[in-house]
C-alpha cells in the first residue's frame, strides 16, 4: 500500500506533540514516528485517504494561539510498515503493575500484570496519556466477576488487563479493520481469547449490559454515545470516558453525564488529557 507521509513541526513540543498525534489519527493517519528534532512528528496516512484541503484545515486552523506549526507531504514508496512502526515502538510501565511491551522486549521481574502487544498500526498501545491513565483506572476499580465493556479497543490492551484483573464478561468493539484483527491476536496471545472482539461502533449495542463501560475515544463521539452507553450500563455500574482534553472538553462531557443522569466520581489530568469515571445511580 503507498502512504504519504505527513511531518509536522510542532512548537511548543509538549504537550502538543501528543494533541495533534490524536488530531490526525482523527485525520486518518494510523502509525506515527517521533521525527529527528524536538517537536517533529512524522505521520503516515494511505495516499488513497489523504485529502489535502482537511489537512490544510487541521494544520492552518487549529485553534490554538500559542501553538506554531509548520508542515510538509511527501509520497513515501511501499515498505515493510510493521518494521517501521517496530523500530519506533517502546515498552510502558503503568504505575510499576502493569508492562504493556512487543514479544521482542524482555520481561520484567516482579511485574504483576505483563501484556504483550504485536505493534502494528493500531492506536492504544499505553504510551498515549489517555490509555495510560484509563489503563489506571481498570487497576484501581474491582473487576472481579464484572462483565466489561470496551469501546474504541484499539490493541485491546484495556480490554485484556480487565480480564487479567478477573472480570469475566468482556467485550471490546472497534470500528477499524485493522484495529480489530489485531485486538484478536493480542487476546489470544496473552491468555485470553474469551474476549469478543466486534468490528464496529454503538450502533452493535442492543440489549446488553455491563458493570463497567470503559470508552477511550474523542469527544464529539463520546457525546453522540453516551447515551446509548447508559442505557446498556446495570445501576451501579460505571463509565470510564477518555480521548479529550482538560478544560473546556472536559467541562462539556462533565455536564452532559449529569444531564444523562450519572454522578461524577473522578478525573485524571496527564499531558493536558483527561479520564473521568461517572457511575450510574
């Protein structure tokens, strides 16, 4: 398959490096690389789904006042994509419980939860703030004997640490191909092939329920979603939201839990992302 490949120059790097990795992902860029000098991000979209004005948006338009961005395409000839995306790829330690690695890492000793994922282009790997921190919670939160549901799985790295952390009804729906695929390998690579894994999106809901709802996505479709995760959540249970940002993000998706009828819990604020738990009364 021929890509393109998009290289920004971000300033200031951080946190802004991690909020367009997340602004053109949405874009439909599926593997990213950190570029030579501070700042730079490389991304890598299929020539067949690049659309030059939408960037020209994202990147001209952004809307933040502080952020200065330079950019360039260039056509990149087909090659071994899985070896690049391996080269950049790096082990995360969440907490000192939880490894999340590829098979060519080493183990680590005394490591409670070890998870090994195949790094192919597939978002949710832990390093990004927002699976990091909804990784946080799943270790935080009783999972024994709940039925768990996670939406927009990427890898299935959430999805198969709840069922390592005991829950034993999971489901984990994704609506990319490739996303999906890959979630099935890395269940079954690490023990737990009872997990399944749907390709699609809320519209797959219908009359289940769960204990424990656990969607890492972006704003605007966790708005259009909420409800619909509402109604398949048992009283009791909890929503676990992450993919946007802290402040104005954040105190939009606050308010339209409480109008949908859940109590706040908690937040977490890691790079200028945030994860927020709600529960149903």
């Amino acid at each position: 398959m021929e890509y393109n490949e998009i290289k920004l120059n971000i300033t200031p790097a951080e946190p802004w490096v991690d909020i367009f990795t997340s602004m053109m992902a949405d874009f439909g860029c599926d593997s990213f690389m950190d570029g030579e000098q501070e700042g730079e991000l490389l991304c890598y979209i299929p020539s067949k789904d690049f659309d030059a004005a939408a960037l020209h948006e994202i990147v001209e338009n952004h809307g933040f006042p502080d952020v200065q961005v330079t950019w360039s395409v260039q056509p990149m000839p087909d090659r071994d994509w899985n070896k690049e995306w391996e080269s950049s790829y790096t082990p995360v330690v969440i907490d000192g419980r939880c490894y999340v690695r590829a098979p060519f890492h080493p183990e680590l000793p005394n490591i409670e939860f070890d998870i090994v994922i195949e790094p192919k282009m597939s978002f949710g790997t832990a390093k990004h703030a927002t699976t990091y921190q909804m990784a946080e919670y799943v270790m935080e939160t009783n999972m024994a004997g709940k039925s768990v549901l996670d939406m927009g799985s990427g890898t299935g790295v959430l999805a198969i640490l709840a069922r390592m952390r005991g829950a034993t009804n999971v489901t984990a729906i994704d609506n990319d191909e490739w996303a999906y695929r890959n979630g099935i390998e890395n269940a079954a690579r690490n023990g737990c092939e009872d997990i399944k894994m749907l390709l699609g999106d809320a519209s797959l809901l219908g009359d289940e329920h769960y204990d424990i709802i656990l969607a890492n996505i972006n704003r605007n479709i966790l708005l259009n979603d909420i409800p619909t995760y509402i109604k398949c959540l048992n009283h009791g249970g909890l929503l676990f939201i992450s993919g946007f940002y802290n402040g104005n993000d954040f105190n939009i998706l606050h308010r339209f839990c409480i109008q949908n009828g859940l109590l706040y819990e908690s937040h977490k604020v890691m790079d200028n992302w945030v994860a927020a738990q709600f529960s149903k009364p």
